[in-house]
C-alpha cells in the first residue's frame, strides 16, 4: 500500500539535499557555520506544499539522518519532529504564502530545531556542554540558514511550478 | 558508541546507499570546477590580448588543466612522502562527503571493507594525523575526525616526552590534558602519538602547542593544540594498515 502523503519526487530530493549538504555546502561555510538545506526544505514543504504531512517527513527525514550521522540515535528525529510541530502551527495559523512569513517562519522553525538538538545532546553526551559557544553557533545557523532562504524557496518554486498567488484565490 | 548492533547495520547499509550519490556530487562538483577555471581563462585571455591565436587558446586550457593535475600530484606526493617513510602498509583514499550534522567532524571515504579497510584503522594524511574509522560499508567508510567531541588519542610532547590525552571538542583546536603540572612543555612544542591508547601507532604529529594552562583543580597541565592537518580542506588520505598497534616501533624518527 501506498502512503498518501509519500512522494517519491520528494523523497529523492530530499536524498539529493543530504548529498549536497554533505558535499557542496561545506563550500559555503562561514567559519564553521553552513546553512542546513534539510531544515530549509521541510520549511518551504510546509509554507507551499502541504503542511499537514510535515510532521510526517521530519520523521522520516530525521531517521535518514540519523542512519547517517554519528551522534546517539534519535536525536535528529527528534529535534525534527519537535520543531516540524512548531511549523505545523505557524503554516497553520498564518498567512503561509507570504514572504515574511516563510522568513520568520524558517527562523524560528531553524532555532526551535536546533535548539530542541543541542538540550538533547547536552543531556545525553557529557562531552556536549551547552554553552555560549554552542548557543552562538546555533544562532549562527539560523540567521544563515534564513538569509538563504528566498533564494531557495525560488528555485523550488521554480521546480515544483508552484504560484502562490492562484493557489491562494483557490481558497475563495 | 554504545549503540545496538542493529543501528550499526543500518548507518553501514545507509552509507553504502549514499555512496553513489555522493560520487556523483563529488564529480559533478569536480566538473563545474574545471568549468569554471576554463571559463575565468577564457576571459583572462580575451581581456589580455586579442591578438592571441586559438593555438594559445589551446594552451591556456591545457595550462588549467595542468594546474590543476600539478596541484593533485604536490598533494598526491606529499602523501607518498609519508608512506615511504612510515614502517606501515597505507591505503589511500578520497574523500567523498562530509558531516550532515553541525555538531559532528566526520568525513565518508571512498575506499570500504573490500578495499581492505578496518575498523578503527588509523586515518592520516601528509601533515599528521586525521582521525580513525568507526563504520565500514563495502565500498565506502566513516572517519571521525580528531577535532571531533567524542574523538582522543593518547600523546606525547616530543621535546619533553610528557604524555596526555588530545581530545577533540568540536571546535578547531585540540586539548591536551593530564599533562604532569610540572613538565617543561612549551609554546612550539609538537605533540605527537604515544602509542599508549592501542589504536594509533607511536609517533605520528598531532599538531604544535599554542598555549598551556593549569587545570581546575590545580593537578595538571593541559594544553591548547593546534592540529597540523587542515580539516576543513581534506581531499587525500592514508589509512594505515597497523596489525598489532601496540608493538609498532616509532614513526617519530620519520619527521
């Protein structure tokens, strides 16, 4: 049986972002910071696509990642499924088709992540103290991670053809 | 890692899948480079002179290709340097990726268990030591850096002989730490491997002290090392086929 909300063109791009992000983002990197493109795009999933299911793909998303990334298992879930509630609730609760929504919405969906990530990982690992240094970078993340995403929310919407001005008349 | 051997299955198969992904990136990223210096030299040369024929053109492209293969042989040279004067047998390997967290330093090479690669095997590349293996696929393996939170090597001052423990805490520098509080390490001092820990054979250069300080509690030294290997710009490495790690005789003479 099918999934309904599984899509296998959004499966395999979101494979493809793992790739990049674990190759071509380094390149970006300010320092140690890069931006996160898994976290950019559940963000632009749930403002354009369909939000509903959003919770569904960080879960998935979140175990690929963690199948991939040496750190205790189920961190990255997690901290995906706990900030992809709070983007439920924003796309939600807000105009989800307005620029300056996806803005503070990818920034508070980014903060809330990898925040959720850092208290989890401080609790579990005691090599992990969260500290200044930790909370910088995370801010660091965020504020990145956000500057960068009109440029990608253009080129999804570029892919995915989608207009969101029609799809809002189609509510009326 | 104190994980269950099924979640260890599973990164081993999940890296495998990736692998080719990663390849793919990775050569595509290689082309557009090219791409990309051929087209800044084609500008060069038409901003620099129009009289230039497409003889010279020819050799502007070769010229870039050249660089580049020059760049790859100094890198490449460099690592055989290190292999013909370590006393071990040494695979070399490229890397493929990167972390996908931000909070952890590995590297995915492109060599795994049927190129001979083991767990824990150590990872190094001509300015010292990288990191060790911690998940092996078939075609492709995990290395955690040394810079890494969950990664140490036991060490030793090379001038002074005092021992310690490099840790990595995730940020650019190391940590030396139980160093004997009254050794006479310095500033400039290199740090090398001691061998003690079992996994890294003695004598591979860690890195050079850049600042010394008590402990909390007044019992020890601990030092601020900055590694020798640049992290951020690994392409090339070496892993090193060490069969009984302990009675390794010393690479230090090497360097």
């Amino acid at each position: 049986m099918i999934i309904k909300w599984f899509k296998w063109k959004i499966f395999f791009l979101a494979i493809l972002f793992i790739c990049i992000q674990m190759t071509l983002v380094h390149a970006m990197a300010v320092g140690r910071i890069t931006p996160d493109l898994l976290l950019l795009w559940l963000a632009f999933y749930a403002f354009l696509i369909d939000y509903h299911w959003v919770v569904a793909w960080a879960f998935l998303l979140g175990l690929m990642k963690d199948l991939l990334v040496d750190s205790h298992f189920g961190l990255e879930t997690i901290s995906l499924i706990g900030g992809a509630l709070v983007l439920y609730q924003i796309a939600k609760r807000f105009d989800r088709y307005s620029r300056l929504v996806h803005l503070w919405g990818t920034f508070v969906f980014c903060l809330v992540t990898l925040f959720i990530f850092a208290v989890l990982h401080s609790v579990v690992s005691e090599r992990f103290v969260l500290n200044q240094d930790i909370l910088i970078r995370i801010l660091g993340i965020t504020v990145y991670t956000t500057l960068i995403s009109p440029v990608f929310f253009f080129i999804f919407r570029f892919v995915f053809k989608i207009n969101p001005k029609k799809k809002q008349y189609e509510l009326f | 890692m104190y994980f269950p051997q099924t979640v260890d299955w599973g990164r081993g198969v999940s890296v495998s899948i990736i692998q080719p992904f990663l390849e793919g990136v990775r050569a595509l990223t290689h082309w557009t480079e090219k791409q990309k210096e051929l087209v800044a030299g084609l500008f060069h040369l038409r901003e620099e002179n129009e009289r230039l024929t497409k003889e010279v053109e020819s050799f502007e492209q070769q010229k870039v290709a050249l660089k580049e293969a020059q760049q790859e042989n100094v890198r490449l040279r460099h690592l055989l340097d290190f292999q013909r004067s370590s006393k071990w047998q040494a695979l070399s390997a490229q890397v493929i990726g990167r972390d996908l967290s931000h909070w952890t330093n590995d590297v995915v090479i492109n060599k795994g268990a049927q190129d001979g690669i083991k767990l824990d095997m150590p990872i190094v590349n001509g300015d010292g030591l990288v990191g060790k293996v911690i998940q092996v696929a078939p075609r492709a393996s995990k290395v955690i850096l040394l810079i890494d939170a969950e990664s140490r090597a036991s060490a030793l001052v090379q001038e002074t002989r005092d021992a310690g423990l490099a840790e990595g805490d995730g940020k650019p520098f190391l940590k030396m730490t139980y160093l004997d509080l009254h050794s006479d390490i310095k500033v400039g001092n290199t740090v090398v491997t001691s061998g003690l820990g079992g996994i890294y054979p003695k004598g591979i250069p860690i890195g050079e002290i850049i600042q010394i300080a008590e402990d909390n509690q007044k019992l020890s030294l601990s030092a601020v090392v900055k590694p020798y290997v640049a992290f951020s710009k690994l392409e090339e490495v070496l892993c090193l086929v060490v069969d009984r790690p302990n009675d390794a005789a010393s690479l230090t003479d090497s360097f």
